[in-house]
C-alpha cells in the first residue's frame, strides 16, 4: 500500500493532472504525468517536493473485480519499493493506466515495464555502479 501522502486522491489534483499532464506510452501500462509548476496554476499551491501517484484499471478492460484489483496492486507495489528505496525523483503527479494486454502479466514483466516508463520521463534516479 502506498502511503498517504503519495496518494493522488483529490478531484482538483486530478483537474490538474488531466488538464495540464503529458502522457508517455508504453506497451502495456500509460502514464499520464506532469511536474509541479505553481506558476501555472493560480489558484493551488502544491509542494514542489511532494509525489503523487494513482493506478487505474478501468471496468470497460477488466470487466472481473478480482483482476482490476490485482493489476493495481502489481502496479502499486513496484512503485512502492522503489519509493522505498528512493529512486524516483519528487515533484510530480502521475497516473498509471493499464491497457487490456496487461491482463497475464508476471510481476516482473509489470516491473519492467514500469522502471521502462519512468526512464522514458526521465523520473528514475540513476545509482552510480562501484
């Protein structure tokens, strides 16, 4: 579960995020994204360091409860560890859509997947090898 204050749960967060975010395609996972920029938006202030994130499976793709809800929890948790182990950059909104073609996909091909989309927005924060 992601914690609470990387929730993208507001209707006006969203406003903003459909109104004013980019997407990024992938295979089989979308990513609607946009960096916080308060000179844009007048009327809200958003914390330039804060990251929120949400996950959509919609009912007209997966028509069975049992395989919306497992598609977003694959996709939360490998967004969760690598908010753990801090490799995403703060200061953006983002919303994961996935497509029908998810449907069957191993953790591990979500994961890739994912880590493919952020390195595509340039989101991921690169470690340094020794």
């Amino acid at each position: 579960m992601l914690a609470k204050e990387n929730r993208l749960k507001k209707f006006r967060d969203f406003a903003v995020l459909l109104k004013e975010g980019r997407i990024c395609f992938g295979n089989f996972i979308d990513v609607k994204n946009w960096k916080i920029n308060n000179d844009k938006i007048l009327k809200n202030k958003f914390a330039e360091d804060s990251l929120k994130i949400a996950f959509l499976a919609s009912k007209k793709n997966f028509k069975n409860a049992v395989v919306r809800n497992r598609i977003k929890r694959q996709m939360r948790e490998v967004v969760r560890l690598l908010i753990k182990e801090k490799k995403i950059r703060p200061g953006f909104f983002l919303m994961f859509m996935a497509k029908k073609n998810i449907e069957g996909k191993s953790f591990q091909e979500i994961e890739k997947e994912i880590l493919f989309l952020f390195d595509k927005l340039q989101i991921l924060i690169k470690t340094k090898k020794l």
